[in-house]
C-alpha cells in the first residue's frame, strides 16, 4: 500500500456507509489529502480541519446493494456529486496549501489515539 500512497496526492473516495473506513486514515498518515463522505465512522477521526468533506443526503440504499441482510427500509448516504466534483477541482489546485493546513491540525495526540496500539485498546475497553 506504501507505494500506492506514494505515487498520489489525494484519496478521493465517496463513501455510503462505512463502519471506520481504514483507507482515509491511510491515507492520512500518508499525508494525503482525504476527499470524501460527511457520514459514516470516518467522522470519528475526519474533520473539516483535517480533510474535505462533501455533504449529500440519506437515500434508499437499493435491495441489490445490500451485502447486508435486505430490507426495503435500509437507507445510506449519497454525496452531492457536484460539491465532489467542486472541492476535488479546488484540491487539485491546491495541494500543497491543502497539505500544509491539514497536517498542521494533527498533533502527537491524534496518532497516539489512532494507532494500531490505540485503536485496539479502544476496541478492547468494548469487551469490558
């Protein structure tokens, strides 16, 4: 994955519903610019401080997406594809201004709570 982070500048993923979404705090810790979602468990650790957010609305999420078991009142989000298309035009100019604000908003304190060692403390004070 290493490499892969390397040759980008930015994660562009729009997400419907995801539990934590390991790719954007990848991609964090690559010092990448993060596009994505405002909705789902990335917003435990993405902010408007630290990454571009792109707003949209709940939907109903079709019986043929659902890897879940289906029901017809399962919902997930949708992002505004044109603030997507806005913003990620805005970070592509702007990728080192970008960089240089988001990475200035995230002290020692942000990757001691999320890494490896954090995150499975966190989820081991679950099991309480």
């Amino acid at each position: 994955m290493t490499s892969l982070y390397a040759s980008v500048d930015c994660l562009f993923m729009l997400t419907k519903a995801e539990a934590f979404f390991l790719p954007a705090l990848q991609g964090l810790a690559a010092k990448k610019i993060v596009i994505t979602s405002n909705y789902g468990g990335q917003l435990d650790f993405l902010n408007e401080n630290n990454s571009i957010l792109i707003n949209g609305k709940m939907t109903r999420a079709p019986i043929s997406a659902q890897y879940w078991t289906p029901n017809i009142y399962s919902s997930w989000f949708e992002a505004d594809i044109e603030e997507a298309a806005e913003k990620l035009r805005y970070a592509a100019k702007n990728v080192e201004l970008l960089k240089g604000r988001f990475y200035a908003n995230m002290g020692e304190d942000f990757w001691e709570k999320f890494s490896w060692d954090g995150v499975a403390k966190e989820i081991l004070k679950l099991c309480e």
